[in-house]
C-alpha cells in the first residue's frame, strides 16, 4: 500500500500543531508560577519592611530599648505563626490564584489603619498604661497582629499553588521559603538602609499597601484570564 503524500502532509502538520499548543500550554502554566513567586517575595519584603517601621512608631512614646523591640518581634512571630496555621488550613478549600490574589487585597487594606491610626492609638495607650514594656505589647499588638496574620497567610497557600505533584513538595517548598526570605533580606536592608532616610513613614506604609493591592489585582485578573478559554467551548 502506497503512502498518501498529501495525507502524511497533513499528518505532519497536525503534530506540529499539538507540539505548539502544548508549548503554549507550558508556557502559560508558567506565568502563575512566577507571579506566585514574585508574590511570595514582595510579602517577604513587606513583613520586616513593616516590622523595622513598627519600631520607629513606637519610639516616641516607648522607646527604642531591647524590651520594646522584644514586644514588636513577639508581635510578630505569634501573628506569623498564626497566619501559617491559618494559610494552611484555607489552602485545603480550592485554591485558586483568585483566592490568593484576594489575600493580598485584604492584607494591603489592613496596612492602612497603621498609617491612619497609629498615632492616636500609641497616644491612647501611653495614657492608659504607665509599663512601657506592657505599653509596646499591647500597642504592637493592636497595629500589626490583624495585617501580619494575612501576611503569614500567604506562604503556605503559595506552596499549596505550586505543589502539583507530592513528590516534588519539599523542593517547590523550599525554592519558595528561599525566595520569601530572600525578600525579607532585602527589604530589612531597603527599608531600613534607605526608605526610612527618604520618605515619611506613612508613605512607607502607603507605598507597602498599593504594592500588595496591585499585586493582588494582577493574580485575579490572570485568573479570570484563564478561565475565559475553558468557559468559551460551553457556548458553542
């Protein structure tokens, strides 16, 4: 039986067609993944960025001895730790980069009320309680605990994101926490190197809040943008 040329043409064609859709299909798997990453490393950034601006906030009306920056970082762990446990939990329900992008609105509003409030808080607290040490516990709590928890948030669900196959968990797991804390190498050095010295620090905390806000619009909207494909056969 003789070959079709016309026939193996065509053939040849439609596996040159499959192997291009299976690129662009990597290659869109691929965008997620690196905003997710972007994403865990700007949270990183964020968090100790916040933490070194707590202690400025804290100062006029505490200080800035061992036992004030002991109330910030306590502050910080618990909220942390929390978030972690609570980030873990929610990645269990469906994640979705809808779901993670939405996190990262939450977190960016909850920033707000530090820039707003802070000074009439610190105000009302050192009135109330004459232990500075008590004082700064208490006020750090009020200021980071609700915005830290969200932040804490974020690294489990990104792990959850990324894992797509068990084997492969403590390595996704351990690019992500490098990157993370990479972040929060870098944003301990920018923050405390260079924003402090330039910029107010409601500005600061402005500046955290739109970066996180628009990060978080940008993982909803490449969301929606991949569920338009699977969407559009259903109306044929």
């Amino acid at each position: 039986m003789k070959n079709n040329p016309v026939r193996a043409e065509r053939e040849e064609r439609a596996v040159e067609v499959q192997g291009s859709q299976l690129n662009n299909m990597n290659h869109k798997q691929d965008y997620p993944n690196i905003l997710i990453y972007l994403l865990a490393f700007t949270s990183g950034f964020c968090i100790m960025g916040i933490e070194l601006l707590g202690g400025r906030i804290l100062a006029p009306f505490f200080g800035s001895s061992v036992h004030i920056w002991g109330s910030i970082i306590t502050v910080f762990m618990l909220s942390l730790s929390l978030g972690y446990l609570l980030g873990g939990k929610l990645s269990m329900r469906s994640a979705s980069l809808a779901t993670y992008g939405l996190i990262f609105l939450i977190a960016a509003i909850t920033l707000l009320p530090i820039a707003l409030f802070s000074q009439w808080l610190m105000e009302a607290v050192f009135l109330t309680i004459e232990d500075s040490r008590y004082g700064s516990l208490l006020a750090s709590m009020a200021l980071f605990f609700i915005p830290t928890v969200i932040l804490g948030m974020l690294s489990p669900y990104s792990v959850r994101l990324l894992v797509k196959n068990s084997n492969e968990s403590g390595q996704v797991a351990g690019k992500l926490y490098f990157i993370s804390t990479l972040g929060s190498a870098l944003g301990t050095i920018v923050t405390s190197f260079y924003l402090i010295l330039w910029f107010d620090i409601n500005i600061i905390i402005f500046s955290f809040s739109g970066v996180l806000a628009s990060l978080g619009l940008l993982a909803i909207f490449i969301h929606k943008s991949q569920q338009l494909p699977k969407m559009e056969p259903s109306h044929v």
